[in-house]
DNA sequence: GTCCCTGTCGAAAAGTTTTCGAAACATTGA
DNA sequence: TCAATGTTTCGAAAACTTTTCGACAGGGAC
C-alpha cells in the first residue's frame, strides 16, 4: 500500500529541492550543496536539511530525474593479489572520501593493446586513472593522453616518459637502510635477492644495497647476490643456494617480504636459526610480516600514503593544474623487528 | 600543445548544449534529447547532431558537470584490512568482467545510522550492494529495502532477517574438519583460540571443534577453549595462556589464520617448536599463511569464490528474480601444511 | 577602532531536461 | 477531393539543479 502511495505521488510530483528548502527554512541552494557534500554550510544547518532530505524521502537525480552514477575514479592494478594493494586502495579511497567520488576497482585486461579499454574508461567519464605497478608502452601511454583522461602510476615497472606523473618510495635509501642496519650490526657477509630484473624498483634497492656496502668498506661478492621476481618462491630458491655457499653470508636482504619469508623458510630447512644463525631483512613492510616468526625486520613502504598521494595528484591533473613535480617518491622507513641480530660468528 | 589548448579551454568555457546546437541549427531541447535517446528526434537530425557533438568534443554531464560512469555495484567492507578481502575484491571483479559493470569498492562510513548512505547509494545507481562482514541492524536493512537497492551480504557477522541473501562458508563442518584432522593425528588435548563471541561465522567453528571432539570420544575441557577477536595479539595472548597451563594443549585450533600465527608466536617465545612440540592449525588461508614458518596447515574459505557468487545473487536480484536459496554456503577445504604432526608424547 | 580573514548563506546565472503545444505530414473515411 | 484524425518532429517555456559570487557576521591581530 505505501508502496503504492509512493509511486503515485513520484510520479505525479517530485520531491523537488525547493520542497525540501521550504520546509526547512533555506534556500535552495543550500540544499543543493548539503546533497553534493560541499564544505561551506554549517553543521548544524546540515543536519536539519539532512533531516529534511530523509523525511521527504528525497531521491537524488541529476537534472529532471535522470540519475547519475556519480563521479569516480579508475584503480586498476596488475593482479589483486599482495596484501600491498589492499593498502593502496584503502588509501585511495580515504584520499576520496570527502570528495564524493567512487573508487572504481579493476585490473588491467588480457588485451594488450588498450586501445579499446582507454576508450571505454574515458567513456564512463572517469576522473582519472592510477595504474598500479603497470608496464606502459609509450603507445598505450597515447591511448589515454589521446582522452584526456588524466593518468597517474604508483610503483610503475617502467616509466615509459619523464612527464608521465607517478608516485614511488625511495627505493634507494630505503635499500641503502636495510643494508647500513646489517652492516651496523656487524655484519660483512650480506646476501641479496634481487627483484625483478625489469623493474624500477627492485634495481634502485639492489643500487642502495651497493651503496650501503661501499660505504662500510665492504667489497661486494657478486655470489652473494642472486636473482628473484619478486614472489616467495624465487625468495626461497635463492636463500638455499646463499646458504650452501661454501662461505655462506650471514645476513639476506630481500627486495620484497615474500621473498624475505622465503629465505627464512630456507633457512629453516637448513636447520637454522633466525637471528642467532641468519638475519633477515626484506622491504615492502606488509601486514604478516609482523606475524612471522620471528617478526620480520623490514622496510616500510608507505602504500596507503601512496595511494593518497596520487589521488591527490589525479585531483590535480583533474582540474587542470601542473603537477609541481611529476615524480613524486615518499620515504620508507626501516622497522627492526627480531629477525635481525649481530651475527654470532 | 594539443592538452593545453583542450584544458584552456575547458575551464574557460565547457562545450555547451547550446554550441553544439547553433553549430547544427537545432534547438537546445533537441540536442538534449539526442543525448538521453529520446525517441522524437528524426534519425537525420539524430545522426547530424552526434556528428557535431563528436566535433565538439562534448562531454555528457547531468548538470554544471556531473558526468555519468556507467553501470556500478557496490563492495563495501568493514575495513580494508585482511588479505581476504583483497580476494573478495578478485572474485567479484572476476565475476563482473564480462558484464560492463563496474565495482565501486568502499568502507562503511563512520555514520552509523546510515539512513543518508543508502540514499547516496541508490542516488548513484548502483544495481546493488555486497556488503562485507557487516553488523547490520533491522534499521539499517530498512534504509536499503525502501530504496529497492538489492543488497547481498558475504560473511556478516549477523543476520538481521532470515530472508535476507547472504553468501558464507562452511564453517561448522570447517571447523570439524580442523578439530578432526587433530584428533585423527593423534592428539587428546586440543586447545581452541575462539572468534569474535558476537560473529556467527566464529561460533559455527567452535560448534564443529566441540562436534569433532565429540565424534572422537573426548570429554571437552573448558580451560582450553580461550576468547579470540580474530587478531593476532589476542591469538598470542590465548597462545601464552594455554601454554601456561599445568597439563597444556598439545595442538590449537584458531578460528581464524591471524590467530594461529598469533599462537606460534606464543610457541616460539615460549621455547616450543612447531609442529614437534605444539600442532596449530588455522581457518581462512589467507596468502601469508603458506609463507609462514613452518607453513600453516589451516582450512581454506574461497573467498574468490565467494565474491563471485556474491556477484551473482546480485545480478539475479537486480532482474528481479528471486535467488533459489537465500543463504548459500560454500564449501571449506582442510590444506594440510606443516604446522600439524602427531603428538610427540 | 580598523583591517583582514574565514565561514555561512542566498541571489542570480548557467546548464540541463521535461512538458506541452505547434507545425508538418501522413492516413483514413466519406 | 476534402475534411478529420493521428503521427512525427521540433522548439518555447517551464522546471529543476548546480555553480559563482557577493554579502554579511563573527572573530582575531594590530
């Protein structure tokens, strides 16, 4: 029955902004504004018009009924799969909270090209795009600047133009603290699992890892560092072949946790001990990496700040300023937990 | 050169339903309508107006630049937190592909009530609503029924209403499973780390522990059941409890993975080596457990899996057909790591 | 007191959609 | 053939919403 009220009354005449206005004593553009989440009214006032709204059972709607979906943003990664990315799209969508605009969430399709997919996005007007950990040809880059459809990386594998805006860690530093954290515990033996070759990221921290030797003194061991891609596995292959060395190292640092777990799974089956026999370092910081046993030295990476920064720097693009810097890296900061120690040799 | 011209100009002065229409030589009401595929617009003059609103570059918004994205359902979370739900995000992404429709993904809004957020919801246009691991009072479901937003909950922590649509796991025969797999190897004394008391999904688990303890003839011990909140503190601070107590468990089952890292803590602090000395076994698989030390054995929840079909009852109540079974539970499955061996004593 | 800043609000302007009537044309019936 | 009637197409005006911008009030700072 009620159901049937509303309709006929929905039909016959909508509860229009003014109607709400009325009966709360304001203007209409003040309603207007309370429904858009715009900053200038008062909370008192907006409360009683937000009231107002529920009572009258207002129905929002663009322009003479036709509903919008609302403005939303494009958060495409490469697989949704490191708890990493959790981090990322909560911070992108408490970056967004307050704008009233959607996070859309995908990942980037089976089809290379893209032509099509820059078409399809620019066409569901999204604000923006931030592409996660992508590989971006300079092609697939033009699909989107073709649109106008403004774009930003976070942790990009490649950068495929130095005016492309992305957003980093300090991969190098960060690199260059965990290797200084061994090295100060007294360490000279320093094994390292390289990231992806083709990455950005990992290279910077191997280069910080370098650094933070040199700096010590220490003469690298081309032994000592061995390849990985980034996943557990790769971590745990590479910690068995450091630790049957003839001369094996005493502290691992890992270009990522997954691998850094790896290497203490190996370590494990070698019948060591962490820290008294093998220190542990990885980077990334991500949430289980405080729940190993024992809990993981490592790098933080700032994923949520991350994720905030380029929702910023989309917002930016958005309404067409400048980006004041196109690359923008926030700091990592080294988190000693207990897989590290002085080595006991 | 081309990108300045294009923002210059767009904040200047947006491309208007009026341009385009002089530039035609048709009336603004016609352009609009050509727009909003009205049926009264001669095909010849359709064509030509989409030609000239292609030339002009118009971008579609329902008023003073609101643009419209496309069809969109809505995942909201508790908070983004666990690795989980990163999988929930996979499935129903997966699960929606094909379809055109994009996930907005969200958090609950601190707003309790909520009466205003699911009115900003069904002004979005969203074809539903999947809400995870959610409290939802009477009042609340309420505010989604009145606006006929389909609405599909995974995993809640209560039911509010029988008929409700809610996707979950199956948590008492998971549970069983667990407490099953201990006894079959062997151990008498099997400690239990519980959930939230209030989530409905905990307490099937324990329900199932109690049964497979049942099943194998062993007279339950309160002492070994200790409360939990599905974290990793409160599953080291149970850890530590039982593992204080004058005859300890030999084994713990925790309702959930964070929990039985949380236990192993304890264990290592304590001295106890896994699984010789303590057998853990957990409940979710989420990514890290299979990258703990040792790996955990623990019973995988699909989450994947269940994002899709959470998808999938959406899509069948957004047509209006009536799901041929309100509460779906899909199957666990015990993974049996190397957390778990037969009792040393 | 004066100046300036900030927050709040509304009037007016700008943009869009819908309603409804007019014009043009086709169709029907005698 | 001609009038009556329906149909299609289109626009003027009305209705609705959002944005812009100016006004006003209430603090500080000096």
């Amino acid at each position: 029955m009620n159901g049937e009220v509303v309709t006929e009354e929905a039909i016959r005449r909508r509860v229009t902004l003014g109607a709400v206005a009325r009966t709360v004593g304001v203007s209409i553009a003040t309603v207007s504004k309370v429904i858009n989440g715009r900053s200038d009214v008062a909370p008192a006032t907006r409360a009683r018009i937000q009231a107002a709204l529920l009572d009258h059972d207002y129905v929002a709607r663009g322009l003479g009924g036709v509903p919008q979906g609302g403005r939303t943003l494009e958060l495409v990664f490469d697989a949704l799969e490191t708890p990493n990315n959790l981090e990322i799209v909560r911070g992108v969508t408490e970056a967004v909270a307050d704008s009233g605009i959607a996070v859309v969430v995908g990942v980037v399709p089976d089809d290379p090209l893209g032509a099509e997919w820059a078409r399809r996005i620019a066409g569901a007007q999204r604000e923006g795009v931030i592409l996660v950990t992508s590989t971006l040809s300079q092609q697939q880059r033009n699909h989107f600047t073709e649109t106008g459809v403004p774009l930003v990386l976070i942790d990009p594998v490649n950068i495929p133009d130095s005016s492309m805006p992305s957003i980093g860690a300090t991969n190098f530093s960060g690199g260059m603290d965990a290797a200084k954290h061994l090295t100060e515990l007294g360490h000279r033996r320093i094994g390292m699992v390289e990231g992806r070759a083709d990455a950005l990221c990992g290279v910077a921290r191997l280069h910080g890892y370098h650094a933070a030797l040199a700096a010590a003194g220490i003469t690298p061991d081309p032994d000592l560092v061995r390849p990985g891609d980034f996943t557990f596995q790769s971590g745990y292959q590479a910690g068995l072949d450091l630790l049957d060395l003839p001369d094996p190292p005493t502290a691992v640092f890992a270009a990522n946790d997954p691998e850094a777990l790896g290497v203490m799974a190996a370590a494990r089956v070698r019948g060591l001990r962490i820290p008294e026999d093998l220190s542990v370092v990885g980077f990334d910081d991500m949430s289980p990496s405080r729940w190993a046993s024992p809990p993981l030295t490592t790098v933080r990476q700032p994923f949520a700040e991350m994720g905030r920064a380029a929702a910023e720097a989309l917002f930016q693009l958005a309404t067409g300023e400048t980006l004041n810097s196109t690359r923008v890296e926030l700091a990592t900061t080294l988190v000693v937990r207990e897989s590290t120690a002085p080595p006991s040799r």
